[in-house]
C-alpha cells in the first residue's frame, strides 16, 4: 500500500493486487456531516451520475460502460465518523481478461474525472429535469429507511442519542432540507466540493502505481483546487445525567430494541474486543444468551462505532419481552465488565477479529471502504497494525475499557395494538 | 484428484467423485489470505413430500431450515464455538433447493474443516433442543414477515403456481414449525445428508489432495438411495393475476413475474440461465431504452431491477421495486416484451448488452461465496458453470427472441403488489 498526494488536498491510495479479476477505482470527497450540508452533497452525487458533457444522458453513460465489458461506475454517499464522503466507485475487468487485448483503466478513469468535472449543464446549472427527478429520488429514498424496519431502528437510536452532534446526522439528511433544496444552491455547492474539499482515491488492481498517476493526472486535468479545507473534527459524545427511553409505535409485527451505551475509555482496541465479547459475533454472550439461551430473538447484536466511542445494541423480540431483554442485555454487559469470562470466549473473540483483518486484502470492496474510513478520520494504521494491537491487549484491559461502558439512550419500536 | 484449467477465466478445478458418492471440488486460490468451504446437501424448503424407506412422507413446510438451525448442536455442545476458538466465522443457509454451510478462515483450515464434516454429517438433537429452537425460528419468521421484500416475493411465488412447492415459505409459518419434533429431523437427516446427495466445495489456498482425504476419512463410507421428491405437478397457467398487501412502507412496491418453462437438467440449464439474465439485461437493464424512459419518467428509481430464476421443476422471470404506479410499469415491459419479440433488437445494442453481461460473470469470481454456490448449483443441475464463455460465444440475438417468444407472453405475467397502509 502507498499513498501519494496528487494535487492539493488530492490523495491517492494504490492498493496492488494480481489476483482480482477486476480493477477497482474510487474518487471520494470528504466534508464534514452536517444536517445543512448532508442532503445536498447526496443530491450532488446522484446528479453528477445522470450525465456528462460527452455522454449527456443515461443511455449514452451506459452505452460507454457496456463497451468496456460491463464496467460499474455508481454513485456512493457513505458516513464515516463525523464526516460524509461522497463520490464513485467503478468496478472493471482487469486488462488480462479483456477478449480484445483492450487497456481499460484509462477510459475508466477518464469517465470518472468526465463525472466529476464536466458535468451536463445549461445556462450554468445543472440540466432542471435531472434537479428535479434526482431531489424526488432523494425524498423516496429518505423515506424507504422505513421499510426496513431494523435499519430504521438502528438509526432512530442513533439519531436520538447523537441529538445535537454530527454522529446523529443519517447520511442522506432529511426530507424538509432535500425538499428545500434549488438549482443555483446546489451547483454553488457543486463548485465549491470539487474546489475545496478533501478528494481521497482508491485503487486496487494490477497496474503499477505510475500508470494509475498518470491517468489521474489525466482524468482529472480541469479539477479547480483551492485551498483544501481541513479533515472534519470529531466532537466527543455528552453523556445525559440519566439514560434517555424512547418508544414508537408503527404497525409491526415484531419489537425492534436498540440500545446505546457511551464509552468512557480511549483504548480502541481494548473495547474493539469487549464489544465482540458482548455482542459482536455468533459467540458472543448476546447471541449465547439472548438467543441461544432464553430464545428470546433471532437477532441480537452490538456494535462498536470506534470513530465515536460508542456501542450500540440491535435485536428484535416479541413486544411483551421488552423488560426481560433490556434486563438480559445488561446483565451480559455487566458480565463482560466483571471478567465473568471462559477462556475459550476470548480466544475466539480475538480470532475472530483477527480472521477479519487477515481476510481483509481478499476483498477490494472491504479495503477500499476501511481505507476510506481511516483517510476520512485521519488515521493511518494498517489492517496488520490494528490486529498487531488486538494481539497485544491483555483481559485486564478489555474488564477497565469495557467499565467505563454506560447506557445512554434506549428505543423501543412497538406495534400499533400492542400494550405500553 | 483431476484439474481442468479455465484458460479465459485464469482458474483451475480439481473434481473428484469418492467412492460414498460425495463430489468435491477445489478452486486453487494462491494468493489469498482467506479459505472457504461449503458443504451443501441437496434439500432445502421445496422438499416437503419425499419417499423414504417405500413411504411417502409429508413434512411439516419450514423443515430443511429447521434442520438447519438445529444441525450446529453437537453432543460436546455447539460447532460454532468450536470453529470461532479457530477464528472461523461459520453460518449457514437454507434455500428452495438447497441448504448450505460454510466458513471462511485463514488459520487451521484442516481442523475447521474436519469440524465442518463433522457437525453437518453427526446430528444431535433432543427434544428439548428441538422445543427451544421454536423461539428463535419464530423471531426469524416475525421479522422476515415485516420486511417488504420477502412479502412481495413470496406473494409473487404463490401467484405464479398453484401447486408448486415453490410456493412454500422456506422457513414455514410460526404454526408449521409447531410440529417438528426430533424424530422428524432425524428421517429428515437420514434422508437427505447422506454423502452422494451432498457437494463439497473449497476455495482458497489449499491442497486439494489433502481436501479428499480429509473427507474420505471424516464422512460415512456409504452413500444413500436417490430419494424420490414430489414438488407437485404445476399446471401450464399462473395460479393467480394479481395479489396485493398493505404495509406499513414509504411508497407502493411492486414486482411483476412471468411463469416460465422449466429446463430439464444438464448444460441447457446453464445456457437457460444465461439467456434469461440476458433477456432481463436487454428488456429492463440499466442499458435499455426501457428503464432509461422509466427512469426519467419518475414511474421506477434505482431500486428497479430484476433477475431470472430456476429450481427444481420451476423457473421465472420477474422484475420490479418502489413505483408510485405498478401497474403501468407492469404494462410498459409487457409491452416492450411484445415489441421485441415483433421487431428484435438493434444489432449493435445487442452486442454491447452481450460484452457488458460478460463482464458481470466474471466480476462474479472475485467472490468465493458466490464460486462455491454456483459450482455446486452446477453439480446439483447437471452443468459446469465455468464454461459460460463458451456459452456467450454462441449466443445469438434469435436465441433471446425465442426465450422471450416461450416465456415472456401476456398469460404468462402476474403483478405482486405492496401498498403503503392508509394512516
């Protein structure tokens, strides 16, 4: 892995690999998340991906891309910590398989830098029948959270918890600021995320690193830079003096629990391995516990949001479980905080992170996001730094993080008919 | 242990057949940090009505992914912990034809694997493990029942045949699975995870000689009988037209389905495959002049998108996602089906959708999941789906036409609707 700086405030990160069949090339601007901001920069995306000055409409892009045996360029709006990056991922075959013998990275990384510096445009807008049918998009898509219901819960607990902070801004933004949303606003936004903001590309495939420059250079010639703005800060969380409960009703036929704890330590990697103790993995103590033991759920798991300091519990149960689960879950916590521990429980929490990070570089998808994730938070520890620090945490560490784990916010998604 | 190299896909398969009648195959993946292994028998949620021993025998629906569940037991405790002491990530899945378990590690492979044989060929279960696992498959029911998707799908199915039963819920219904016992898993087991019903699939870096004899010496020496499956004798017309939902959603949802012919088994299966996401590709794909109108018409957004499926007996063609009016959608790619079919395609349009499909196959080895599942898709339908090059070589544009002509015809469509619930 190296990375170079291609232009002001313009990072690329090669990622060789031989043995993909693909070529995987990423272009991502990264601001700060914020409810004013996050709604338009999601728009953008799906705007700049309508049409370029060369291939002004849907049919023409698709037409450029079927001729490079079926190459993806999508539009992708990701939440990084306190950040939010936006920008293209484009899958194409490698060279090697190419019936014709074809370069393809070069026509690939052209349309790319097309995407992202000439957009189709009239009177110095962009064209009103893609602002249009893209802010509508947009509204749905904020929408369809609803339609799964987990995910939803999920974020509703963030949401509620995070009040007030970055972290509880949902990638998208909202629905009133989209609907707010005009042409002249969103290409002033327009210019000035390719001007100022922070652009960190990714590519993981066969090329040498000089030839993947080289079409950068090319593909992105006309990008106005400025003065890049700086990487977002991250703020602390506030803990509230007493955990917060929240209850919605919808008509569901099964309760989604998500509950979220604040964490009082600093040691990444010692709560990293508490948390899949807790409930990170299909042997931590929720799953043994909530599910195996109690038949309680089919789901219930946690997650560590390292960029934050947090954890957050999801599970769904039957409504009349709620007191019994939130109790079960907390006593779960509790034993992970007091070491009430077997050693096998351990070994496989640490194997299990490990096999992750080993795997890693198996995937161009996983590597370029957890790439992405590190350049966005400013941080540069490899896959095989952080599984050297797994290895090194002692169980006395993991029981003095996992102490400072309190719960902040609980949200409870009920049915209609079901009793409080 | 016999290689065949795949000059155009830079891969090579070793396959061996043991005397238990167990297949195996091994992807050779040197570069690669991770190694992954899928077990699979051939019986998932359609195998409902089997002959065992002379008998037929109905299961109650939701069976095969009850066994499923209840397969991780073992008389030491749980294979799931056993795998994880070793870093293994192990889970499992139950489809129509199929029920599959696998893991991916990059340490201790022998020893994961030898526990992998181990679990899935030794059942272990009681009564009471059996009586416990209803809560958990309960909770699994409920929440696939909220999810809009599944709802739409398996309406979709239940329109499309009446007798089929591919119409029934892999998982079964909360009161199906009320009436599995232990004895029922047992036959269910014995029936079905015998070695000559089941495909072994490895990828990653291994030895593929090692694979073998590890599976020779862990698994039973014998294989079992073929065991007669009924999955109903589906007529030629659609069960029902329509079927429609409200839920709590964001906006109407649609999917529109087409009954097709089904293939018997052998490489047609495969060549079938490919015509049918073709047909897909060029009627409604992100290419065609189809969605590109919808699209910019606001009728469908980026949720819109289909695919073309076979199972046992069966095969279909839907397409559809969020549209504020399904019904017209429904109507324009019948439309533009019929269309076709009357004046083909535009010539270049078509190479261009041949080239880009080529393309998406091959992305498709990037993932080991996705190899292991369709090796032994191939091995349980009579095809070797590493041979799809040769399959696109001679694909002609009258070959698409003659798929849509069979399969893509007004009495042959269903439209499976979700409508948001009123406030």
């Amino acid at each position: 892995m190296t990375r170079t700086q291609l232009a002001g405030g313009v990072f690329l990160t090669h990622l060789p690999a031989k043995k993909f069949k693909t070529n995987l090339l990423s272009a991502q601007f990264v601001v700060p998340l914020r409810w004013e901001t996050a709604s338009a920069n999601a728009l953008l995306a799906a705007i700049l991906r309508r049409g370029t000055a060369s291939c002004p409409d849907m049919g023409a892009l698709a037409a450029r891309l079927d001729q490079l045996y079926g190459a993806r360029i999508d539009y992708t709006v990701r939440k990084k910590g306190e950040a939010q990056c936006v920008g293209f991922v484009a899958s194409l075959i490698d060279d090697c398989f190419a019936p014709g013998g074809e370069r393809l990275l070069e026509p690939a990384a052209a349309l790319l830098g097309e995407l992202i510096c000439q957009p189709v445009t009239r009177d110095g807008l962009f064209l009103e029948e893609y602002f249009e049918s893209e802010k509508t998009n947009l509204i749905d898509a904020i929408r369809s959270i609803l339609n799964d219901k987990r995910s939803y819960a999920d974020s509703r607990l963030l949401q509620e918890m995070c009040t007030g902070e970055p972290y509880g801004v949902p990638r998208l933004g909202n629905e009133q600021i989209t609907a707010a949303l005009h042409p002249q606003l969103l290409f002033d936004a327009y210019r000035d995320l390719i001007s100022t903001s922070r652009l960190e590309i990714f590519y993981s495939g066969s090329a040498e690193r000089s030839r993947v420059e080289d079409a950068l250079r090319a593909a992105l010639a006309d990008l106005p830079r400025k003065d890049p703005a700086p990487l977002p800060e991250l703020a602390p969380h506030a803990l509230p003096e007493e955990p917060r409960f929240i209850t919605e009703r919808l008509d569901v036929t099964q309760g989604k629990l998500g509950m979220g704890f604040s964490c009082g330590s600093d040691d990444a990697a010692a709560l990293l391995l508490g948390n899949t103790l807790f409930g990170g993995s299909s042997n931590s103590k929720l799953f043994l516990n909530v599910r195996e033991k109690l038949s309680l759920c089919y789901y219930a798991s946690s997650l560590f949001h390292r960029q934050k300091g947090l954890i957050t519990v999801s599970s769904g149960i039957e409504f009349e479980n709620y007191q019994k689960a939130c109790g079960e879950i907390l006593t779960q916590l509790e034993a992970v905080q007091k070491g009430k521990l077997e050693a096998w429980e351990l070994e496989a929490a640490r194997s299990t992170l490990l096999n992750a990070y080993a795997s890693m570089g198996d995937s161009q998808g996983k590597l370029e996001n957890f790439f992405l994730g590190q350049a966005a938070t400013g941080r540069n520890e490899t896959p095989e730094m952080l599984a050297e620090q797994i290895r090194a945490v002692a169980p006395e560490r993991i029981f003095e993080a996992m102490s400072t784990v309190k719960l902040d916010t609980v949200y409870f998604l009920q049915g209609k008919e079901a009793e409080a | 242990m016999k290689p065949v190299h795949y000059e155009r896909l830079g891969e090579t398969i070793y396959r061996e057949t043991l005397p238990n009648g167990l297949k195996i195959c091994v992807i050779p993946k040197p570069d690669h940090a991770k190694k992954y292994a899928f077990f699979a028998t051939r019986y998932g949620g359609m195998d409902i009505r089997f002959q065992l021993n002379g008998r037929w025998l109905d299961t109650p629906a939701g069976i095969a992914h009850y066994l499923e569940h209840k397969m991780f037991d073992t008389k030491e405790g749980n294979a799931l912990q056993e795998l994880a002491k070793n870093g293994a990530e192990p889970n499992a899945f139950t489809s129509n034809a199929m029920t599959g378990y696998y893991f991916d590690s990059t340490s201790h492979f022998d020893e994961n694997l030898e526990i992998l044989l181990s679990f899935v060929s030794v059942p272990y279960f009681t009564d009471e493990s059996v009586a416990k696992e209803q809560g958990i498959i309960a909770q699994e029911i409920r929440m696939i029942e909220d999810n809009p998707d599944w709802q739409i799908y398996a309406r979709m199915l239940r329109a499309l045949y009446s007798v089929s039963t591919a119409r029934t819920s892999i998982a079964g219904t909360v009161e199906s699975i009320s009436r599995i016992t232990a004895e029922t898993l047992y036959d269910c087991h014995k029936a079905f995870y015998t070695p000559s019903n089941m495909i072994l699939t490895v990828v990653g870096n291994v030895d593929p000689v090692k694979v073998s004899d590890l599976a020779r010496r862990i698994l039973p020496k014998e294989g079992g009988p073929v065991i007669p499956r009924d999955y109903g004798s589906e007529p030629e017309a659609v069960g029902a037209k329509e079927a429609r939902m409200a839920m709590e959603v964001s906006s109407p949802q649609f999917l529109a389905g087409w009954k097709c012919r089904p293939v018997p088994e052998g490489e047609e299966r495969l060549r079938r495959l490919i015509l049918g996401s073709l047909a897909c590709d060029l009627l409604f794909g992100e290419s065609s002049p189809l969605y590109q109108r919808l699209y910019s018409q606001g009728l469908v957004n980026s949720s819109f998108g289909g695919d073309f499926e076979q199972m046992p007996g069966v095969a279909f063609l839907y397409a559809g996602g969020e549209s504020k009016e399904p019904q017209t959608v429904a109507n324009e790619l019948q439309k533009e089906a019929d269309r076709l079919i009357r004046e083909g395609f535009d010539e270049d349009y078509f190479q261009r959708a041949l080239r880009s499909s080529f393309g998406s196959s091959l992305r498709g080895l990037n993932s080991f999941e996705n190899i292991a599942v369709s090796l032994t898709e191939g091995c349980f339908g009579g095809f070797d789906p590493f041979r799809f090059p040769q399959i696109f070589d001679a694909v002609t544009q009258e070959d698409i036409l003659n798929f849509l002509r069979d399969n893509m015809t007004a009495d042959r469509a269903v439209l499976s609707e979700i409508v948001p619930k009123e406030a």
